[in-house]
C-alpha cells in the first residue's frame, strides 16, 4: 500500500494564511456572487487550504464509475498523461479525496480508487490563470478550462476547453478530439457528508463518463 494511502484523515484541515491569497480564490471564481449562496459547509470544505507537507483526506466511495466503449479509449489513451480519468469501471469502489499543496499557486487534487488489490490514482492540478479563469492541468502540458458557479446550494464546474500548453502559449483542442466537457458537482449532503458527481457528454459519441460518490469530511464540514 502506497504512502499516499496510509495517510490518517486529517481532523481539522488547515489554512496556511501567508499563501492563501496565492490559491484559487473560490470565492471569486463562483459566478455572478454565488459563493455565498452555497451551503455553509461546501464554502468552508473549499476555503480550506493545504498546509504544505500534510493533506487533507475525505475517504468514501464511488456508488459507479461508468464509461462508454468511447470513454473507456478516452481513458486508455489518457493513461499516457497521467491517468487524469479511471481506467476501469464498476460500481462500490472505495476512494479518497486528496488535496495537497503543489507550488506556490496550485493546489493539487488525487483522487484514489481502490478495487480489490488495485489501486488508480487520478491527479490534477487547480490553479489561477493570469485572466482569473480556473485551470485543471492534468499532465504533459494539456488540461482544462472551467466555469465555476453556484446552483441550488451546490458547486458546479464545467468545462469550456480542452488546450495543451506548448511553452508560453495555450493551444485549444478540437472538441471532437475530446471525451466532451465535464461537468463536475459537489453536493453538500450534511452531517459531513457531500456528493461527487462527474459526467461528460460528447457532441456525437453521447454520455462517455459518468460517475458517482458519497465522501465523508472527518471535520463535519462546518468548522
């Protein structure tokens, strides 16, 4: 078993105050003044920040992780970045949530999903563009642009664009050359216990991903 695994849930995560104002401002990016109508406990889980060297944890487990016969060549092509999507599928499979502190301005997120003996991490990094749109890179160079708003209490991200970096510039994929955007919710399901929701849905090929879980914060969400 891996480090990364062994990791205990941390009770209380911490706010390193000197480099907050250097990670993603979630509450800038949410649009049109929707980070305070979310749910208390979903503004407090993403205004915290990693203190470097330590994580923090929220263990649960995917209900389903499904990928079409497209999103499962998605996924194995993807395996050369990284594996930034799940190489396999099914249904009751434990994982955890990891945010760690990356740089200076970056928070990375790994998700970990354990089947049987098998264990896939899938990483990626959040950051701040230079125009105050949120960035996921997830390898190689190539990542994703997202929209961040608010609806019915929860936290949505979408994808605008797929790019790859090539030095200082951002070069955009054809869509169709894409698994299409992903949509992303957080869910607060109180007592500490919040929803993972991630689909994406090709112009042409439909539905390539879809997965669902129920995570549990060991802070009970409000702190």
């Amino acid at each position: 078993m891996s480090a990364a695994i062994a990791l205990e849930p941390t009770l209380a995560p911490r706010r390193n105050e000197g480099i907050e104002r250097n990670l993603p401002p979630f509450a800038a990016l949410v649009e049109r003044g929707g980070w305070h109508r979310l749910v208390p406990a979903i503004r407090t889980r993403f205004a915290a920040v990693p203190v470097a060297g330590d994580a923090i944890v929220y263990a649960g487990k995917m209900n389903h992780i499904d990928a079409s016969p497209a999103g499962q060549l998605f996924a194995f092509i993807c395996r050369l970045l990284g594996t930034p999507l799940p190489p396999f599928t099914g249904r009751d499979i434990e994982a955890d949530i990891q945010l760690t502190q990356h740089d200076k301005d970056g928070i990375a997120w790994t998700r970990h999903y354990r089947r049987g003996d098998r264990m896939v991490a899938v990483r990626s990094v959040k950051r701040v563009a230079e125009d105050g749109m949120l960035l996921e890179s997830v390898g190689a160079g190539f990542g994703m642009r997202l929209r961040v708003y608010e609806e019915n209490g929860a936290l949505h991200f979408l994808s605008t664009r797929y790019f790859w970096h090539l030095g200082r510039h951002e070069i955009a994929l054809p869509d169709l050359l894409t698994p299409g955007p992903i949509h992303v919710v957080h869910t607060d399901l109180g007592d500490g216990r919040f929803r993972f929701t991630l689909t994406a849905q090709h112009r042409l090929l439909g539905e390539t991903f879809s997965q669902d879980g129920v995570f549990h914060d060991p802070a009970g969400g409000i702190r």
